[in-house]
C-alpha cells in the first residue's frame, strides 16, 4: 500500500511537471507568446509573457546569480521536505497533493535554472482592488502548486475515523 502511495505522488508529480514544461515550451517556443502579447480571453484574463525573477508576486526578487542559486537551494530544500513527507503518506488524497506540489516546484526550479527566472503567462486581473488575485499572473506550475495546497488543507481539516481505537459490537437489540 505504502509503494502504491508513493507511487502515485511520483506520477502526479512527473504530470504536474510535464503539463508545466510542455505548456512553457509550447507559449515560448511554437506559439510565440513573446511577440503576440497580450491576448485578451476573457475580461479579467489575458495572455501575456512575463518573467518572474523572484517567488510569488516577485517577492524575494533573485536579479542576481547569488539570488537565483538561492532561490533553486530553497526550491530543493522544499522538494525534499515534500519528497519525505509523500514517503510517509498514509492515503492518496495526501499523495497527489504532495506530488501535486513537488511537480509544481521542479517546474519552476527548472525554468529558474535554465532562463534565470520562472515564466508566467496568465494574467488574472479587475480593476477592483479585491485582494491579491486583483492582478496576478501565473502558469501550469502555479496551478498545481495552488491545487495541492488547497488538498493538503483539505485533507487537514477532513474527518477521518479514529485510529488505533477499537470499538466495541454493539449490544443486540433485545426485547423486552
């Protein structure tokens, strides 16, 4: 059971990683995002090509080789905590979530090896001021990185039968 589980994070997580990269290759490479941009798809989504530098919203921006090389050891410490954590994984809600994530962070590593930054193309944006979505701009890895959280919350918050707590039968149903 436990190799099944482990098993399943790993495929969830070479998935999440090969939509993300395939996706990347496919916007840089064949359709040119670069020079097409932005391609409005609905009101408050655009496709656009943006380079992050840094983590999420930017934050912690690595211009540098020192930021980047830092930005990839942080990648690779969380990929490792993830990697043990789906190793002890006790059910599969728990181990897609997990590869769900550790494909989303190797996505993003990878473009930040290979280019010196992660590249995003969708921009979610209002122009109301409603929070941190109101402008945000994200890709594949994002996505799965978002959707294995959200499990993982989920998943810590579910009920879930004692364990370990044997329950005695229940009494017959007498008549009396």
């Amino acid at each position: 059971m436990k190799l099944r589980l482990r098993l399943t994070g790993v495929a969830t997580a070479a998935l999440a990683f090969a939509a993300d990269q395939i996706s990347k290759y496919w916007f840089i490479q064949i359709f040119d995002i670069g020079s097409r941009q932005p391609i409005r798809l609905t009101p408050f989504l655009d496709l656009v090509m943006a380079w992050n530098p840094g983590i999420s919203y930017s934050m912690l921006s690595a211009d540098g080789s020192l930021g980047r090389w830092a930005l990839l050891a942080l990648a690779a410490a969380a990929t490792a905590v993830f990697g043990f954590w789906l190793s002890r994984a006790a059910d599969w809600l728990t181990a897609v979530a997990l590869g769900l994530v550790i494909g989303g962070a190797l996505g993003n590593a990878l473009d930040r090896w290979a280019y010196g930054a992660v590249a995003d193309f969708f921009f979610l944006h209002t122009a109301l001021p409603v929070g941190p979505l109101a402008n945000y701009v994200f890709n594949v890895a994002d996505c799965g990185i978002v959707a294995g959280v959200a499990l993982l919350l989920y998943d810590s918050v579910r009920a879930r039968p004692p364990t370990g707590v044997e329950t005695a039968p229940a009494p017959p149903n007498r008549r009396e």
